[in-house]
C-alpha cells in the first residue's frame, strides 16, 4: 500500500482499530477464564453462597447481619481503637468463612475462642469469640463454616456479637470495606486551638 493513497490509510486505521477491540475482548476473556479456574475444588456453586454485591468477601454471617459497633482504626499501632466490627448475632449461630483461605489459628485466646484465616494478597480476617469447628492447616472456601458463635463479647447490646477483624500486614482495615460497605469515617478536630 502506498503512503499517500487514502484508501490505504482508511484501511489502515481499520485494522489498527479492529486489533485493539480483538485484543480488547481476547484480554476479557482470559481474565474472566483465569477467575473462574482460580476456585479450588470442592467450591460450591456461587448461587449456594451468600455473597457480597460490591466487596471481594462475603458476610461472615447470614443473613446479613445488622453492625453495632463500627471500625475505629488506632492511631498508633498500640494505642486505643476498635480494630474490627461487632455484628449481631445469635449465640450458636454459624460463622462463615469470608472467602477462600487457609486456618492459621483455632482455638482460646484469654478464654475465648478465636479463629484466624489467612487469604490472598496478604490479608489476614479473624473472627471471634466462636466454638471452632475448623483445624489449623485447613483450606477453606467462601461461605464454609467455620464455627459457631458464643455469647460472651464485652459491650456487646444484644445476646451474641461476632468481632471480624481484618489486617494487611500489621495494618487493620475495615472489614465492611471488603465487603463493599466501608463503617463511617469520622472527622476530629484539629489539637490546635484557635
């Protein structure tokens, strides 16, 4: 094709722009292929699973539980906070796993039960105070239960709360951002007086 022959360039600018949607759509589709490789044997189906509409995780409770207390994220990482969210729950009541991880920790810390999950990315949930039914070592998937809850959690308003705490690192999140619904953020005045 010559240069400066406009039927060539109008052919041109077609292919170029017919190879950008190709790869465009071709990339759509190895993605979406490598998501859904990605869930481990035994997965059950997504219609069985209580999920989350706009977060990667799912509630740790179904149905969706009501929050009574709220993340409050520690200003030093020793000083006070709230480094989770208490949910309401019914004391018995199944804990589920939030998504797809490994146990790392089941059991009693200062007398309660306490377990631990580890996922990918480096994000780390725990949830407690619960009667484990999960072992260290296990891979569990979204929405398998884990555990039951047990009543018991300090400043609790109702019968049973579940604690789910989330970390990155040594840093805590909010865990209702994982599920698409951050807690409050609220603003404090400056130290400096006028």
């Amino acid at each position: 094709m010559p240069l400066f022959d406009p039927r060539g360039r109008v052919r041109r600018i077609w292919l170029v722009g017919t190879a950008a949607v190709v790869l465009i759509v071709w990339s759509a589709i190895v993605l979406n292929t490598r998501a859904d490789a990605s869930e481990p044997p035994g997965t059950p189906p997504a219609s069985s699973a209580p999920v989350a509409q706009a977060g990667r995780f799912a509630w740790p409770l179904t149905p969706r539980p009501k929050v009574t207390r709220n993340f409050e994220p520690p200003e030093t990482p020793y000083g006070p906070g709230h480094r989770g969210v208490d949910l309401e729950a019914s004391p018995g009541q199944q804990v589920l796993a939030a998504d797809m991880g490994v146990v790392v920790f089941a059991g009693q810390v200062a007398g309660r039960g306490v377990i631990a999950l580890d996922h990918d990315g480096g994000l780390h949930t725990t949830y407690l105070p619960v009667t484990p039914t999960v072992t260290v070592g296990d891979q569990v998937y979204r929405s398998q239960p884990l555990g039951t809850v047990v009543p018991g959690h300090p400043g609790c308003p109702v019968p049973a709360c579940l604690h789910w705490g989330a970390r990155r690192g040594a840093e805590y999140v909010d865990p209702l951002a994982l599920v698409g619904t951050p807690s409050r953020v609220r603003l404090k005045p400056w130290a400096e007086g006028p």
